[in-house]
C-alpha cells in the first residue's frame, strides 16, 4: 500500500485528539501482481489506534494492528523478546488474548511501536470487531502487566471491516454498527 495512503488515514484518525474517531478504510490493488492491501482504522479515546488490516486475498493474510504512542528508536523487531500479546475485549465480553510482534510505522516525521497480530485467531477477533456494538478495548500485555490501555468506537466499524474482510475472501461478518 501506499505510504501516502497509510499517513492519510493516520493523519486523520491521529487529528481525533482523546476523542474516539469512526472507523474509516482504504483499499488499494497492485496494478502489476494485482494483489490487494485493505486496511480498516479507528483512533481511541487516548489518539492510539487500531486498525484490521490484509495483505492479500486469503484469510490468513488478515492482522490487527495496534499503533501505540511510545516513539520507535529502531525497527522495533528487539521489543519481541517480550513475547507481547494484543488483548481485546469486545462489548464486555471474554478477553482475548492475541500472540503478536512489534514492529514501527512511521507516521509523518516521527515512527511509532506497532503491535501486530495475525493468523486464524486473528481473523476470529476481527470479526468479533467488526459485530461490535458498543465499544472495543484493547491493550497491549507483557511482562504480565498491561500497557497502554485503550477504547475504540464502533461507528462505521461494520462496513469497514467488512470490506477488508471482503478482500481477503472472508465472508462478511455482519451484525456491527454500519452507521
């Protein structure tokens, strides 16, 4: 994908501030190998953001990313050592407990720590997302404590998510908000 595209979607969900910003996405298609990038984002209530993304026409190319505030000194791939796990709790339900890896991203001029998460239990979570009704939390836990707690809003996260989902040849989960 793009890198244009991604700061785009950033930027906005970044300029939500502390407040909780709908769920937007993008799609872009490789005109040479015709694969496909999808991404679907929303800011939380502290400006980090999650986003469920897929590189890829299959369900196992489906992640969800978890872009934190720390600054990313290098690639980030160090911070793995710490066995991170992406936890989310959707509407009040059970936690779940994602294995992920960080990684960076860079956002304009400055690059952040992203938690990355991917497999079938990934794709499991995203459309536990996408059915959302009231809201998300997500965190990031290592070293068996919790850091950087979040909430994300659910406005828009159906249609959005679907749509990725969609791309990745993954039937539409259904059932969220699509407002």
């Amino acid at each position: 994908m793009g890198t244009h595209a991604i700061l785009a979607v950033l930027a906005v969900c970044l300029s939500a501030g502390a407040a909780q910003a709908d769920w937007t996405s993008k799609k872009e298609i490789n005109d040479f190998d015709r694969s496909v990038v999808a991404f679907a984002v929303a800011s939380s209530d502290n400006g980090n953001i999650l986003g469920v993304r897929c590189d890829g026409s299959r369900p196992e190319a489906v992640k969800i990313v978890f872009v934190t505030p720390e600054r990313a000194r290098d690639d980030g791939s160090g911070l793995n050592i710490l066995r991170p796990k992406l936890s989310l709790i959707v509407d009040g339900g059970d936690r779940i407990d994602l294995p992920a890896g960080f990684d960076v991203v860079d956002i304009g001029l400055v690059s952040r720590v992203r938690v990355v998460a991917e497999g079938v239990a990934s794709l499991d979570a995203a459309e536990k997302i996408a059915r959302a009704k009231r809201r998300i939390a997500v965190a990031v836990e290592f070293l068996g404590e919790t850091h950087y707690p979040s909430v994300v809003g659910v406005h828009g996260s159906s249609r959005h998510i679907a749509g990725v989902l969609k791309s990745c040849g993954v039937a539409s989960p259904g059932g969220g908000s699509s407002q």
